[in-house]
C-alpha cells in the first residue's frame, strides 16, 4: 500500500519538466524564469511526491497547517494547500466526517492545449483507479468521447474528462459540489 504524500523540495531536472509540462498545457512560464528563480531561492520549488513520484510542483504548497483540538472526532487539522496554482482547503475531522464522492474534482484535458491529453487522461485514470473505487468507467459518453469517474485510494473523487475543444476554454482542475435537492 502507499504511503501518504510527501511534500518536498524540487530536483532541478524536476523544475525542468514541471516548465516543460506548463509549456504543453499552453502556460507561458517565461523562457529564463525557472532558472532564475532556482539561482535565487534553491528552496522555493515544492512538490507533491507520491511514491517517489512527482504529482505538483511549481505553485504548489502547503500553506498552512492549523491544528483544532477536541473536536466531536478527536483533534482535527484545517490544511490549506496549493496544487499547480489552485488554492484548496481540507479538513481532517477524523472517522465521523469522512471525505466523500459529494466533493469531487473534474479535471480538464483539453487537445487543443496539449496534444498528448487523451494519453495524460488515461494515465492518471490508470493512477487514480488503482487500489481506488471507479463510479463511472473510463469510456465514451453523449456528453464526451472520454470521461470516468473515480474515487481515489486517499478517498478523493476526481472526474476525468477529455474536452472538447469547442466552446470557451475551461481550467484545467474544477472543484464540483453535489448538493441533494427537495
């Protein structure tokens, strides 16, 4: 089983491809910047690794971390986070509110902005339904040629769907809500 994620400096040959990446999402993250920015703050790059993997870098942080103690589930931790320029906020309230499917991210994979999306899709679909739990199979749907839903090992459900890349462009994390109605 893996462990948790692990946050960590980056690699200078990790800041490379982190460029190299932005580059292919339609980023322009400036032809000397990275390089600049290394000679100036050697700790400045941080990254999400996963089991020795690189899974966020570049705008990517913990924010902030505060602890709130004898909450009804025991001590809880409110952690704010960046993930590749998205702020986020997660809350660890232990075994009463656990993370579930009525939070869930959809992630964007857009040709027209990279021209490899369709296998990025289906690799990090390959990432997230391991040891996880698939709602919707990866397939082909009225709505897109490809798009799954899965719920991750960590319990995070995350929507992958290859755009279309008609209409207005769309950010490539998007976080979805599900509310009940009456």
């Amino acid at each position: 089983m893996s462990k948790a994620p692990a946050i960590r400096n980056m690699s200078r040959s990790e800041v490379a491809q982190l460029v190299a990446w932005a580059a292919q999402e339609g980023w322009n993250p400036g032809l000397h910047d990275a390089r600049l920015f290394w000679a100036t703050d050697l700790e400045a790059f941080i990254a999400a690794d996963l089991d020795g993997e690189l899974i966020g870098g570049g705008d990517s942080a913990v924010i902030s971390a505060t602890p709130i103690p004898d909450t009804p589930s025991g001590d809880a931790e409110v952690v704010r986070f960046k993930l590749l320029g998205y702020e986020f906020m997660s809350l660890s309230a232990g075994p009463i509110f656990r993370i579930n499917p009525s939070v869930s991210f959809i992630v964007n994979f857009d040709t027209s902005q990279r021209t490899e999306a369709k296998e990025a899709l289906e690799t990090l679909w390959g990432k997230l339904a391991a040891g996880g739990t698939v709602f919707m199979p990866l397939a082909s749907y009225p709505f897109s040629e490809r798009y799954g839903w899965v719920q991750d090992k960590f319990g995070v459900s995350c929507q992958l769907i290859l755009s279309s890349p008609a209409g207005d462009p769309r950010p490539y994390i998007i976080p979805s809500l599900m509310l009940p109605t009456r």
